[in-house]
C-alpha cells in the first residue's frame, strides 16, 4: 500500500516507483524481429516490395487511396507542404502548440507559417482564429490534432473549400484517430503521419503521408527519391532516370517497412489499450480541482499518443517546473509538450513572434504536463502515475 499523504521524494520522501517510467515506449514483439529478419535473408533491403505491403495496408487502415513511404515524420510533413504546391511567398496557417517540425516544413519550401491560436477546450487549433488570419497569400491551413484528439475537421474543411486551399494535417499524434466516423488520413488534402518509437506504431525512424490524389502521390514518389520520374525508366525499359523535379532521399527502407507493416498489425489493441489508460486518469483526476484533466470530443475517437494534463497555477503554491521537477523524483517520466513554436528563439528571430501572439495556447503550454500513456503499461504503472500525481498536487496545493 502506497503513502499517498506522504513526503513527496522532491522534498526528501521515499519515491512511489524505483525505476523511471518514460512518458511513451515502443513495443517490439517477436513477430516485428521475424518480420525484419525476414527482409534482412532476402533481395531488397530497399526500394523493394516490403515497402509497396506497407504503404498499402497503411492506405487501407485509415481509408485512403494512396500512402507514401518517408524516412520520418519531418519529411513527410517537407513532401506534404510541396506536394500542396506551397513555395515562396506562400504563407500556411498552423497551431503554434506542436512539434517545431510542422512548422519548420513550411518554411522549408520557403512559405511563412502564420500561427492561429488553440480552443482552450480542445487544445487544437481553432478555426474562428484561422478565418481571421486567411489573407490571398494563404495556400494552405496544418492542422495538428494534438495529442491524439482530431480537429474540428468540418468547420476546417468548409473553411479550406470557401478559400480554395489545401488541408495538410499532422497526424503525427493521431493514427487510428476518427472524426465524426471518418478516419484520420482520409480528410484532408494530404495527411502525415510519423513512425518515431514513442507513436502509436514504430520502424524506428519512418513517416507516411496519406492522400486521395494520385498526383499528389506521385509527387510525393518523385520528392522522396531526388526528382526522379520512375515511370520513365519503367516505360522505355533503359538505364536511365530522368530527374523531373527537386527533390531528396526521403525513401523509407524495405527493413524499416517490414517494421511498420507488423506494428500496424497490432494498431487496434494498443489504440483501445490508450483509451482503456486514458479513462483511468480522467476518473482519477477529473475531481481534483487543481487539474484539468485532457480534453475529449463526443464527435472523436482519440488516439491517446500522450495524456495532457493541465495544471490549476492559481491553486498551487507550486510552478509547473517545480511540479515537474517533483514528479520526475517520484519517477514518473512526465514531459512537457510543448513550448510553443513562435516562443522560440530561431521563429522569434525570424518572424519577430513573440508572447501575446497566440494567448490561449501560451497558457495552456504553461501549464501542460505530459503524463506517461503507452500501451505497455501495467496496471500497476498507471496506478503508480496516479498515486504520484496525487502525492505531488497535495504537496503543492493552496489549500
Ligand atoms: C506533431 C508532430 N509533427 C511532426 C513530428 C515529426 O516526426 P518525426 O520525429 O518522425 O520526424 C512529430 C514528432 O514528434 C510530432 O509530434
């Protein structure tokens, strides 16, 4: 039986677990090491048909027509952003409350990122802040369904149709999610996903984009592999590969996909494994009023990437570094996601962003924890999460 009034470890008591437990872990079975070992005694170890499998069983998963291969996450994103025919003096609309790497692929093809504030309720990107921002230089809107929650989806694809742009949504945290029915991946005018070891399935380092244009695929195809028009080698049967556009090695190998295809075969048990954490918590928290817990939608099926909880400041005596800080010493690997993009040096160097340019999500940022949430997790672990959680706020309430 744990101490649950007891002297949290910051301040010199014994901590709830001996060993850290991260906020998110990959889950590599024996079928996963069969599956690449398989790729390793064959022919190809890339550009070879363990990557077409994956990409279409991927295709098939989240109800697109085509899905392409890349080597991460960030470059999906970079194919996606070109492949939407953003360039210089293009500007894309997207939430300042994600991973730098969605912002950072626009200005890669050397668009500006224009940053709309979150809704507070859902901690996505709202579209009253997006209609407010759309100027004629506006080529695209990058939704980030956060956390693993989809963004309001119809107001933001009414919105994209009015003005005549594109939809590229990071779904980075998001595969599995579903939005009024319809699944992540199959709404947007292209959608990216990522393969990094703490998402929902891993080949290591890996990303997909998803899209219902076979143009648009092949340009993605061409962008992946330097430019080049495969098609031309395939029809005139020669050696040679004629290069039709710029583009990079972004290619996904055939080991890295063997991964991936096996992982997806256990997508659904770990989605309904986060939703099972994900209850926990909210059950444990929802009454304490120094916490908020993470949001949900009735319209949404989430994904669970991670569990954001938001701290009450004004009840606390306590910061959020210090909170932090207290249960990182109970062991309990909480992150924080994430310091919004415009709050960084390079974006406020750049772009001259700075703190009052998107209220909402700067003070959720300030409050957010990351709260361990990965399928492996024993019951005992979440238990340890919620114990220390408790433990901590205790410690650091007002009253
Ligand atoms: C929202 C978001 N977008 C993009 C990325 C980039 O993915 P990768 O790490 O696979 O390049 C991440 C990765 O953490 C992310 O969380």
């Amino acid at each position: 039986m744990k101490d649950v009034d007891g002297i949290p470890a910051v301040a010199g008591g014994k901590p709830v677990r001996e060993r850290m437990l991260p906020y998110g872990r990959q889950h590599v079975d024996e079928s996963d090491i069969a599956a690449v070992v398989e790729v390793l005694r064959g022919d190809w170890l890339t550009n070879g048909p363990a990557v077409t499998r994956f990409e279409e069983a991927f295709a098939d998963r989240v109800g697109a027509r085509c899905a392409v291969a890349f080597s991460s996450g960030t470059a999906a994103l970079h194919g996606a952003v070109h492949a939407a025919g953003i360039g210089p003096g293009d500007e894309v609309i997207v939430s300042p409350l994600t991973f730098l790497a969605s912002a950072n692929s626009i200005g890669y093809c050397g668009a500006t990122p224009v940053f709309a504030d979150i809704d507070p309720t859902t901690l996505n990107i709202d579209p009253n802040a997006v209609k407010k921002l759309l100027s004629p230089r506006t080529k695209a809107v990058m939704p980030v369904h956060f956390a693993g929650l989809p963004c309001p989806m119809d107001r933001l694809l009414a919105l994209a149709a009015e003005a005549n742009i594109c939809i590229i949504e990071d779904a980075a945290h998001a595969l599995g999610a579903e939005w009024c029915g319809q699944r992540i991946g199959a709404l947007g005018t292209l959608t990216t996903f990522s393969f990094h070891p703490v998402k929902h399935i891993t080949t290591g380092e890996g990303g997909m984009v998803t899209t219902q244009d076979p143009e648009r695929a092949a340009a993605l195809r061409r962008f992946r592999n330097h430019g080049i028009e495969r098609e031309v080698r395939q029809r005139q049967g020669t050696w040679r590969q004629d290069m039709v556009a710029y583009g990079f090695n972004y290619r996904l190998s055939d080991i890295q996909s063997a991964l991936g295809w096996s992982q997806l075969q256990r997508l659904e048990e770990g989605l309904v494994r986060r939703a099972v954490i994900a209850e926990q918590y909210r059950a444990a928290f929802w009454e304490m009023e120094q916490l908020i817990p993470a949001p949900t939608g009735a319209q949404a099926r989430h994904a669970w990437h991670f569990y954001p909880l938001r701290l009450r400041l004004e009840m606390l005596w306590k910061d959020r570094e210090t909170t932090f800080e207290a249960l990182r010493a109970e062991n309990i690997g909480v992150g924080v996601h994430y310091l919004p993009v415009h709050l960084h040096p390079y974006y406020r160097d750049r772009f001259g962003t700075r703190r009052g340019l998107c209220p909402a999500a700067e003070d959720a940022a300030d409050r957010l924890l990351t709260l361990p949430l990965f399928p492996q997790m024993t019951d005992q672990d979440v238990s340890d999460v919620i114990t220390a959680v408790r433990k901590v706020i205790r410690w650091a309430r007002k009253s």
